[in-house]
C-alpha cells in the first residue's frame, strides 16, 4: 500500500466527519449504533438526509451540501483514500451538514432504518456491462429493494447520472418493468432545455463527469421513485 493511501486512512480517523466502522459493528444482534438516529445523534437536526452511494472523492455530496444547507448529507463508499479528498474540504470550508460513511454498500439495510432517507443520489457507478455482473449494478433488483425499504416512502427519491448510455438504458427498462415511477429521464443533460432541469443536476460536476466531457460523452439522468 502506497503512503500517500496510508496518511489519507491516517487523516480519516482524525476527521470528526468520518465514520469507519468494522463490519461487526454493523451486523450485530443489536443493530448499528446510529440506525434510526442518524438526525439526533449525527447531524443533531431533523432536516432530511440524502445518501450518496459509491461517492468516490465526494465531490456531489460537498456540492449538494452547499447548495442545501437545510438537508443532511452522507457519502458512503468503501474506499476511504477517496472520500478522504471530500471530507478534507467539508472541514476546511466548515460544510456541517456532511458526514462520509466506510462501509458496503450492500449493508445499508444494517444501518438506517425502515424510511429514515428522504433521497438517494448515484453518481457514475461503475456500469458493470457484463451479464454475470448485473448483481454488482447499483441498479438492479436486489439493491432496488434496499432502497425501497431505507426510503421515505411518500416523498423519497432517486437520481442517477452516469455516462454510461448502457446503464441509463437498461435502468429505465428495469424501472418500467417493476413499476416504477420515472420523474425525469434525460439522454444528455447538457442538450436538454435548462427548464427541463434542477441547475444542481448541471452545476455539480465530479471528477470522473469533468473527464467524460472532455471525451464528448453524453451525460445522462434519471429520477425516480420506488
């Protein structure tokens, strides 16, 4: 392991910003500590809370976080050198209303309770194009269904921008087969009429997004609930 990666999981633990816990804590016969409290006990408000999962260098969250000081925000991934970047500058700009989360996210079910998530935000997953990889898709039926549970179930949300014209495809026809409900669904974001989008879906750009422009790639964008 490089030490650039050892000092970035050295910092992490010095950030009150950044939870880690083992996978113990999490699955436990009594259950993860802030399941269910994430308001009172981590952000201390009950404003509501958006999920970004596989959050890379946390680059949407902090962005989110500044746009909506009256929401509470968490990037969840399972690599800390990367959220490490977006921690670092949540508090130096003294951003409150962020936390990042160390964990899987096939164990969200674990950590937040029936209904305690207002929005979920996925931020370029990795599209896994291969059949045997459909079960790793953060769209897919199974993490559909986690969702579902973790999610407000009157007002909750999801968006998903992503490049991959693949995935945005195959997500509408998954969606539309179990019945969701599609809010938006946009080929390209940045051909599409600004009414026709929250400035937030454009303004917010990540790292990965700013190379895929650069490449000419369409950006695509779905909302929906499940």
């Amino acid at each position: 392991m490089g030490k650039d990666k050892l000092r970035k999981f050295a910092e992490n633990k010095t950030f009150y910003n950044v939870l880690q816990p083992s996978r113990e804590e999490v699955v436990n016969d009594n259950g993860f500590y802030l399941k269910g409290k994430w308001r009172k006990e981590f952000f201390k408000n009950d404003n509501p809370i958006v999920l970004e999962l596989g959050c890379g260098k946390g680059e949407y969250s902090v962005g989110l976080a500044q746009s909506f000081p009256n929401k509470n925000f968490l990037g969840i991934d399972i690599k800390g050198a990367r959220f490490w970047r977006g921690a670092k500058t949540a508090i130096e700009q003294n951003i409150k209303n962020i936390g990042f989360l160390r964990t899987q996210i096939e164990l969200i079910n674990f950590i937040f309770e029936n209904g305690e998530v207002d929005e979920i935000w996925i931020t370029f997953p990795d599209p896994q194009i291969k059949f045997k990889r459909t079960k790793h898709r953060l769209i897919n039926p199974l993490f559909l269904d986690k969702y579902k549970k973790i999610l407000n179930s009157k007002n909750g949300v999801i968006h998903l921008k992503t490049d991959s014209e693949f995935l945005h495809g195959y997500a509408n026809g998954l969606l539309q087969g179990l019945g969701c409900k599609i809010l938006a669904s946009h080929h390209d974001i940045y051909g599409a009429p600004e009414y026709d989008l929250p400035s937030y879906v454009r303004e917010i750009k990540t790292f990965y997004e700013n190379i895929f422009l650069k490449e000419g790639k369409p950006i695509t964008y779905l909302k929906f609930k499940v």
